[in-house]
C-alpha cells in the first residue's frame, strides 16, 4: 500500500460476454441483472455490485465498472489507505 491519505487501486477483469453502455447504471441497483430471463447460464441475486459499491463508499472509496459488449467487464475499486493503529 502507500502512505496513508493515499488511495489503494484494486482492479478486476474479465473476457466474458460483456454488458452494453445503456445498462452499466442499471447494474449497480438492487436485483438488477442483464440477463433476466430465467434460461440465463448463470444464477445470482443481483446484489453482488450493488454491496461491493455500498461497502466500498462506507470506507470511503469507490467501484466504478468499464464494460463493453463482446470485450468483458473491468472492477476499479480506489480505497483509501489510513495509518495503521
């Protein structure tokens, strides 16, 4: 990590199937999936963005998500750095 008042980058990626410009804010609510049919491949509430944004803010930082039809979906997550106690 670096000097406390710094911020700590956390990235994550993937090469699936992408979500398109127009639903990147609809995937940050509550029980909200692309995908909703029920022949989707894959389960899931809908939550998993929305606590990890949530939890994120209550420390202070932030999730953003970069995503693109057919090129995959990448995480930023900026937490700040706090001297250790």
């Amino acid at each position: 990590l670096g000097p406390a008042g710094a911020n700590a980058a956390i990235t994550l990626r993937d090469t699936g199937c992408g979500i398109a410009e127009e639903d990147l804010e609809r995937v940050m609510l509550p029980f909200v999936q692309v995908a909703g049919s029920l022949s989707r491949n894959f389960g899931g509430s809908g939550l998993g963005l929305t606590i990890a944004r949530d939890l994120c803010a209550l420390h202070g930082g932030s999730l953003k998500v970069i995503s693109a039809i057919g090129r995959g979906t990448t995480i930023e997550i900026l937490l700040p750095v706090t001297a250790a106690v």
